[in-house]
C-alpha cells in the first residue's frame, strides 16, 4: 500500500469511516475514501508462519491517520472462527504504535459483526 493510496485531496474535510476486518487470511483495511490493498486480497496478509502481522498493521494505520489526523474513530469486526486473542491484538494495533515512541493512532474502537 503506498501513502497516496489513503490521502484524499483534502483529509481534514473528507470522511473517513475506517474499519479492520481479521480473517483467516489476514486483515482486510477499508474506508469510504479509499480501498487498500488489491481486490479479493487483504491488505496485510498472514505471516509465513500462518500469524498475523500486527506490526504491518500498526504502520498501516500510522500511515491512515498521518492522512486524516483528527480522525479517532475505527470498526473492528472479525470471522466468526477468528480467536479472541488476535481481536484483542487488532485492538491493539489499531489503537496504539507500540515501541519506544508511542502514538496514539484510532483510540475509539467500535467492535462490528460480521
């Protein structure tokens, strides 16, 4: 995915209704303004090693909110097989980038069903 994918013309006026969904393939990352990642694929894929990379997904959404900044807000729904402790994790990322510097990326979770 590259930045100009998620900055609109103008990202403070444009609405961003962002949301994550994790499935077994990954994490698919969608939002009104703009589709990331290619069709039918997700946006950040599993690790070769079958795990999800939450890493990737936290500098996926650094990149989001660098283009909408005021913007707090994110949907998180997940396959029904999905575990609990990969939703929690997805909370997680997309709440927060972790590491020596902490930023605060999409703090208002809002959990959708699927």
């Amino acid at each position: 995915m590259t930045a100009a994918a998620v900055q609109p013309e103008n990202a403070e006026q444009n609405k961003l209704t962002l949301s994550v969904l994790i499935s077994k393939k990954g994490h698919f990352v969608n939002s009104e303004n703009a589709i990331l990642g290619e069709a039918g694929a997700p946006t950040i894929p599993l690790k070769a090693d079958g795990s999800y990379d939450y890493e990737a997904l936290s500098a996926t959404m650094l990149k989001i909110k660098q283009a909408f900044p005021s913007e707090t807000k994110v949907i998180i729904a997940a396959d029904a097989d999905v575990q609990y402790e990969a939703l929690i994790a997805t909370m997680d990322a997309c709440r927060e980038m972790q590491g020596k510097e902490r930023h605060l990326l999409f703090p208002d979770v809002t959990l959708g069903a699927m």
